[in-house]
C-alpha cells in the first residue's frame, strides 16, 4: 500500500484531481491547512472537479477558520465554472427503487428464485 505521502506527490503530478464531498463533516484545523497547501500547489497546475453540498458562504464554519476558507475559495473559484444541480438526489431516487423492488418481491410469495 503506497505511503501517505507518495499518495500526496501522485496527486501533485495530476492533471486532472476530482474531489467528491468535500465539506460533508467538520474539518480539524490541521487538515483544513493541509486542504489549503494541496489546493494552493494545485491552483493553476492542475485542474480540479470538486463536489460538495455546501454553499461557499458555509465553509468558513465547517472548517471554523473564514480566512482559511476564503483563501481556499479564492483560488478554487478563479476561472472556474460552478455547475449547480437541483432536484432529487439520483443516489436517493435508485435507494428508493431498491426498496420498491424488495417490497414487490416480498408481496409476491417468496424471492425471485422461488418463482
């Protein structure tokens, strides 16, 4: 399994870093700067495709520091494209068609295999 920190240089030679949820939880201070010294390194060298649930303006409480969270969004938002998606969440509306499927089958006398 490869180191911390050849994960880390790997991602500096990337042309292309997706980041998925990022804000999902609260970030400690140390991995908070350590967010910004990736995403700094990364600015302008690198592009970069970020998902997140959380507005810019709420980042400066998940990572309880709004200068940090302003210099991250800084450099993240310069020349950048946001991509808003609205409407029901595509993971939420397969779970309830997982669901649907077990009911359906359990009203039906028995597992497909029974049929």
């Amino acid at each position: 399994m490869p180191s911390a920190m050849s994960a880390y240089n790997r991602l500096l030679k990337a042309d292309l870093v997706a980041i998925d949820d990022i804000m999902l939880f609260p970030v400690k201070k140390e991995d908070a700067a350590g967010f910004f010294n990736l995403i700094n390194t990364l600015h302008e060298k690198a592009s970069l495709i970020i998902t997140t649930n959380k507005a810019p303006t709420e980042w400066g409480k998940t990572l309880d520091d709004e200068v940090l969270a302003s210099a991250i969004l800084d450099r993240l938002l310069y020349h950048y494209e946001v991509i808003k998606l609205t409407g029901q969440s595509y993971r939420m509306g397969n779970r309830k068609s997982i669901f649907e499927e077990e009911k359906d089958t359990s009203l039906a006398g028995g597992t497909p295999s029974q049929r």
